[in-house]
C-alpha cells in the first residue's frame, strides 16, 4: 500500500499532469489558428510545435511516474 506522502506525490503529479494537458490543448488550438491565416509566421508556428512536443513528452514522464510499467 502506498504511504501518505507517496499519496500526496502522486495527486501532486496528477494535478500538475491536468495542467500540462491543457497548455498542450491550447496550443494545439493555438497552432490550429496559426496555420489558417493566409501566411501564417513559420517562426512562430515552429516554435509553438516545439513546445507542444515538449509539453507531451513532460506529460509522458508524469504518467509514466503515476503509472510505471510492472514487468510481472
């Protein structure tokens, strides 16, 4: 069973997981709006791509630490 702090770690990294979520959701949304201008600005298209990817893999190290994989 998993100790109090451990708990409290855990509903820390969910909470901040739920945030990551929703950054990366608006700049998805972001980066949707960007490309429908008639000359969208590539610079500033990549650089939300970039941090869209960087927020995805932060994202899968959190789920990884809540979920770690069990090799039974």
């Amino acid at each position: 069973m998993n100790s109090p702090s451990q708990m409290d770690r855990i509903e820390v990294l969910r909470l901040e997981l739920e945030h990551l979520k929703r950054q990366h959701r608006d700049l998805d949304e972001a980066i949707a709006a960007l490309s429908e201008k008639a000359a969208p600005d590539q610079f500033t298209l990549k650089r939300l791509k970039k941090q869209k990817l960087a927020l995805k893999d932060r994202i899968a190290r959190i789920e990884d630490d809540i979920l770690p994989d069990i090799i039974a």
